[in-house]
C-alpha cells in the first residue's frame, strides 16, 4: 500500500486526529508557484494512488499521489510527509 494511502486514512479514521488539523501541498499548474493547498478535512474519498477533495467552490478534483509534495501538521508544524522530488524553487544540496 502506497504510504500515502496510510497517512490519509489514518487522518480520516483515527479518533485521535482532526483532518482539519492537516495541510496537504500538491501541485497544480497555472496557481502561483504551481503549488496548492487543501485542508485535509476537504478529501473526500482516497483510491490506491490519488484522493478526491471538494470545496464549496468546485467540483470534486482528483489529485494522484505523485502530485502531492508534503502534509504538514497545523498543530505541532511538523512536516508528516514530504515527497523526495525537489520543489520549484528550491535548490538540492550536493
């Protein structure tokens, strides 16, 4: 199972967690910096390899989990997970 996968389900089931005290960064080409975030109380569904998130302004969107660059804990700041891509912007240390 992808790690991913584990990660939202254990942010959607666990009765220790609160989604919406999780950010989830993925990219989305043509936003400022090709990077959106969500609320994780806004996924709706998680698949094998992608989630479904709605907002009250759209439609529901699917995101694959190729595309999501980290989740970030708005309680503590930590960085949960964070894909091994570099980001835009951001330089990779020799």
């Amino acid at each position: 199972m992808h790690p991913l996968k584990n990660i939202f389900n254990r942010i959607a089931w666990d009765r220790r967690e609160r989604a919406e005290n999780y950010v989830v960064y993925f990219t989305h080409r043509g936003v400022p910096g090709d990077t959106r975030e969500i609320s994780a109380s806004l996924i709706t569904k998680v698949g094998r390899s992608w989630f479904i998130y709605a907002t009250a302004d759209s439609d529901e969107t699917v995101i694959p989990f190729h595309r999501v660059r980290r989740i970030v804990n708005l309680q503590t700041g930590k960085v949960i997970w964070s894909s091994k891509a570099p980001q835009k912007g951001t330089r990779v240390s020799d």
